[in-house]
C-alpha cells in the first residue's frame, strides 16, 4: 500500500464548522460530546493511533488544527496548520466511516466518521473500533479479505487490539519497530543490566531512546561526579514523538526508589 514517507506522522481534530471534503461543516465535537467527555472520545481516536504504532516504526503525536478547509493546498506531510492525519465528521447515509490513504494531498490520511450514528464506547457500534479501521487506512492499509480482521470491509464486532493480518499488513509496509542504541545486544530492561551513561563536564546528559513496546523498562546508571552537590534533575518529554504516557524513576545505587514521576500527554485543540 501507500505509506507516509516520514514515520513521525502528527494528527488534529478538526473544529466544528470547518468544511469538509464533502462540502458539508464537520460537526465531530458537536456529536461525540453527547456520548462523552471530549477528552474521553479523543482518547479513543489516540488508542486507535497508539495501537498502528505498537506494532510498527510509526509514532503519532498531535498538533493543533486551524480550521482551514479538507484537501486545501499544502503540504502533504509537516504542514503547520493541522495534522498529517485529521480527525472530522458530518452526516452520511453512505458510509460509517472513511479515510484517505497518505498521498501527494493534504487531503491524504484524513478520516471521517458518520456523525448520524449513535456511537458507543466499548459496544456496538464502537467508537475504538471505527477509529482503529480507519486509521488503517490513514497508514497505508486497504480492505483485507482475511476474517476477522479489523480491516475487512464490514465491521460487526468490537475490537481490543489488531489481528495477525492487519499486524503482517502493517508491518509488510512499514517493517516492525526497532530497539534503540541502548537496547540492541543484550539490553538494558533490568537494573543489574542498566546502560552506563557518561555525564558531561558540567554533570548534563541528554539522551534519545526508544521504548520498543508498551511493557519495555529501560534502565540507564550514571556516576555522580565529584562536584555533585546532591540535587538531580530528571526529565523525559515524548510529546513531540509519540503518544504514550512514559514514566521515569531515579534509583540510588542500591537500588532504592528515590523518586517517580509519569508524563501525562494532552490533546492538542
């Protein structure tokens, strides 16, 4: 299939009002906001996202989206104003769902919901389950003749996660995601096995890792330089790369917890 030429894909919701590629306002926010709590159904659209990328190189993160029309002149992939991949609606009495695949057009990887259904979230019709078969589509992937793939053309069932064709389809196209630096060899997912990391002179080191898959722990040891002064200074920042929520924790060297703090992603507007 089509694939986005940059792995690092950004997604938006697009605002109420905005016209759509059928010349209709989208009304997404209007309609899902009497099933749910914006930030509830938003965060199923992020499921869907997060689950593609699970099981592929792909990472999502969101931006803002201003409002202009479906398909308007731009830049196909790293356009300023909205995401690579926006989220709209409006009523249809055609289609449940549908999206583009990535092309030379803004218009590619956007995706559409039928705003006339009474979405639910967790039960017919669901709202993940939409969200995750379209999203195929955003990424490349047409309709699967394999049952029950989530992407066969009808969808009657509610889906937790993708199948083994949707995962071979995905990663035919895309290959599978790979251990970072850190992670290649042996690995760094205990304690005892934690990579060394030399800080700089002035006691700094900043790092660019890659959690693998959803369950990885990667452990990294530094020496405390003669100078320290007992105050450190951890952060991690995955907003601008991914959409999970990771977590670091600071352990002295006897494996203590000192302290933990997760990072907690929000929606763009």
């Amino acid at each position: 299939g089509s694939k986005w030429s940059n792995v690092n894909v950004t997604a938006s919701f697009i605002p109420d009002g905005t016209i759509t590629d059928g010349g209709l306002p989208s009304n997404l926010f209007a309609k899902l906001n009497t099933i749910a709590p914006t930030a509830t159904w938003q965060l199923q659209f992020a499921r869907a996202l997060q689950t593609w990328s699970k099981y592929s190189p792909l990472n999502f993160h969101f931006v803002s989206d201003n409002g202009a029309a479906s398909g308007t002149s731009g830049s196909a992939q790293g356009d300023s104003r909205f995401g690579d991949t926006r989220l709209g609606g409006y009523i249809s009495e055609l289609w449940s769902g549908y999206a583009y695949f990535p092309s030379s057009s803004t218009l590619g990887g956007d995706q559409f919901v039928n705003t006339s259904i009474a979405w639910h979230l967790g039960a017919n019709p669901d709202l993940y389950t939409i969200f995750l078969h379209e999203t195929g589509h955003t990424v490349g992937m047409d309709h699967s003749e394999i049952y029950p793939a989530v992407m066969r053309p009808s969808i009657s069932t509610v889906y937790t996660n993708l199948l083994a064709d949707d995962i071979a389809g995905i990663q035919s196209v895309y290959g599978t995601r790979q251990p970072d630096t850190y992670d290649n060899g042996g690995g760094n997912d205990t304690q005892a096995s934690a990579t060394n990391m030399n800080l700089s002179g002035s006691g700094a080191l900043t790092l660019n890792a890659d959690l693998t898959t959803v369950a990885d722990l990667d452990y990294y040891k530094v020496i405390s330089p003669s100078s320290f002064d007992g105050t450190v200074s951890v952060s991690v920042d995955a907003r601008t790369v991914s959409l999970l929520s990771p977590k670091v924790s600071l352990y002295d060297s006897t494996g203590v917890l000192l302290a933990s703090a997760t990072l907690v992603q929000h929606m763009a507007p």
